[in-house]
C-alpha cells in the first residue's frame, strides 16, 4: 500500500518497493528521509529550509523519486506502514533523525546524511549531485 504526502508540488511515497520501481522507470535515483514529523526540531526545520522550497522541487521532480520514513509521536500511522518502517529503520540502521539516504533503483545505498545539513537547497543538491555520480 502506498501512501502520497503532497508538499511544494512534489510527492512523497511511503513505500520503498514503489518508489524503486518508479526510479528505475523514470532513471531516478530514491531519497529517503528518516524523520519525526511532528516532534523532530531538525526534520521540520529541513523540511522547511529544504523540502520545501522551489528549488528542492524543481530538482526533485527531475531527478529523485521521494520517499517518507516517517517516526511520528502524536500522528497515527496505519499498522502496516508502522511495520514497514521499523524495518527500514533496522536495515539502515537508522540512529537519529533527519537521515537521508538517497538509493540508485536497484537499492544500493550511495549517500547516507545524519542529521541536519546547513544550507538550504542548494547544499543538499549538490551532495545529490554528487551521488548521482557514483
């Protein structure tokens, strides 16, 4: 089952098997982002500095497919999606949030980024970019 977050015309999926198929589709490589949604300080402030942005957009849609790991306190997630990323959690051994983690569609990790990342869009593109090229 998969979910779609909308947020500055880009969309975020909630399942990793999609989204890989979709990037192997469109040639795109997969960024993950582990967060708390509705207690993580840093994750709202990427969100908002990054995730956000026309910029990020703009890249987005050209060049990743997004995926939403989402560890919520006061949001309820379906039992199905809780379970799912849990197990995503373990696999990346995930042990703070913001963590990004971008994918080639195959599910070779190139990148992996804990915490947050000083900025703004263009600082998260170019470690993308750089990504791309592994």
């Amino acid at each position: 089952m998969a979910f779609q977050l909308q947020a500055a015309d880009v969309t975020w999926l909630t399942s990793v098997p999609d989204a890989t198929a979709q990037a192997r589709k469109e040639s795109k490589l997969v960024l993950l982002d582990f967060t708390g949604s509705d207690w993580c300080s840093w994750c709202k402030k990427l969100d908002a500095e990054v995730f956000s942005k026309a910029e990020f957009a703009d890249y987005a849609k050209k060049n990743l497919v997004l995926v939403e790991v989402d560890f919520p306190n006061q949001k309820k997630l379906p039992a199905e999606l809780v379970k799912a990323n849990d197990a995503l959690k373990n696999k990346y051994k995930i042990t703070g949030y913001p963590t990004l983690i971008i994918l080639k569609p195959d599910g070779t990790v190139v990148w992996k980024q804990i915490g947050y990342m000083e900025g703004g869009p263009k600082a998260v593109i170019a470690k993308l970019d750089e990504a791309k090229k592994k």
